[in-house]
C-alpha cells in the first residue's frame, strides 16, 4: 500500500517553516538596529572624550543584557549606568579579596588598596542615586552622581602612583570604571542636548 502526504500535513508543515524564517529574520533585523544604535552612540561618546574609546564603548554594551532590546539612547543610559554599578561593585569585591588573601603586602599599598576600598563603597550606593536620578529625568543630578564616580576611580589611581615605581593592582579597573563613568555621562549629556535621539 503506498502511502501518500495529505494536505492536512503538508500545510501545517509549510506554515511552521515559513514561520520559523520569519521569526529569524525579524530577530536579525532587531539585532543590527540595535546593534547600529549602540555603535551611533559610542561614536558620538568617543568623539565628545578624548579619554574613552570607542571600541571599549561598543563591546562594553554589547555584552551588556538587556541592550539587544535597547531601542533608544535614552534605554542606553540606564544600560550605562547598570554596567558602571556592576563594575564598581564587583572592583569592591576584588579589592576585599586582594585585602584578605594578601597578608604579607607593603604597607603602603594595604594603605592604598584600604582607600580604594572605601572609594567604591562610597560610589556603590552613588551608582544606584545616579540611576534613579536618570530614571527620574534629572539628569543635572545623574550627572554630578556619575561625576562623583568618576573621580573616584581616579583618586583610587592616584594615590599609587604617589610612590615611586609602585605599579597599581587596579589599573585596568580602575580605568574601566572610569570608561564607563565617561560613556553614561556622554549618553546623559547627548540626552539633556537633543532628547532621546543621536
């Protein structure tokens, strides 16, 4: 007996596939506006500070969640903002490590680390002001908040170098810090200038 593909198969089967590459192409298509929305933004934050990169902006939110369903610049912000607050929390964290595991350390560089420290411990909950500021659209106040980061960062940095020869355990954090810092105060000023557009 030969068996034959009824129609009441046929057709469910080619709406399954038919819908399955429009469901992949839809999400390309999100995909690069997105991902065109993220690479407008740092170019315009790159050419505004000479300090930051543009390469670092855009891998930087890239790999941020959420910033595939960034549809604005205004989203973008918050997105800044949340990775800034990760980094310092997560620069606390490996501070307190390097605190702890380290028992025979230069006492200057304990001292050093003990002010870094309590740098990001202030800039923690600075972070956390600074997004509900923004969230709240005052940006004057989101700025000086993410300000007050930054300058933390580079007071933490600072004050190794005021030994001699003494090379930083957070240089690379530190800079990061102060990179994202550069980037949510850029994405602030661009929307405090032209609204949620670049």
């Amino acid at each position: 007996m030969r068996q034959t593909l009824s129609s009441s198969f046929v057709i469910p089967l080619f709406l399954c596939i038919f819908f399955f590459f429009l469901s992949i192409s839809t999400s390309h298509g999100l995909t690069a506006t997105n991902d065109s929305l993220i690479r407008k933004a740092c170019k315009k934050c790159a050419q505004s500070d000479p300090n930051l990169s543009y390469n670092f902006c855009v891998t930087s939110l890239q790999a941020a969640p959420h910033s595939h369903c960034a549809n604005d610049l205004r989203q973008l912000g918050k997105i800044s903002i949340t990775l800034l607050g990760r980094n310092v929390t997560n620069t606390r964290s490996h501070i307190k490590e390097l605190l702890k595991n380290q028992k025979k350390m230069d006492p200057f560089v304990r001292s050093c680390l003990h002010d870094c420290f309590d740098l990001y411990s202030d800039a923690i909950p600075t972070t956390k002001q600074a997004l509900q500021d923004y969230k709240a659209k005052h940006y004057d106040d989101a700025n000086i908040d993410v300000s007050s980061v930054m300058d933390a960062t580079t007071t933490c940095e600072d004050g190794f170098k005021e030994k001699e020869g003494l090379v930083s355990p957070l240089t690379k954090r530190n800079n990061d810090a102060f990179m994202l810092s550069a980037i949510s105060l850029s994405i602030i000023n661009m929307i405090r200038l032209n609204g949620d557009s670049i």
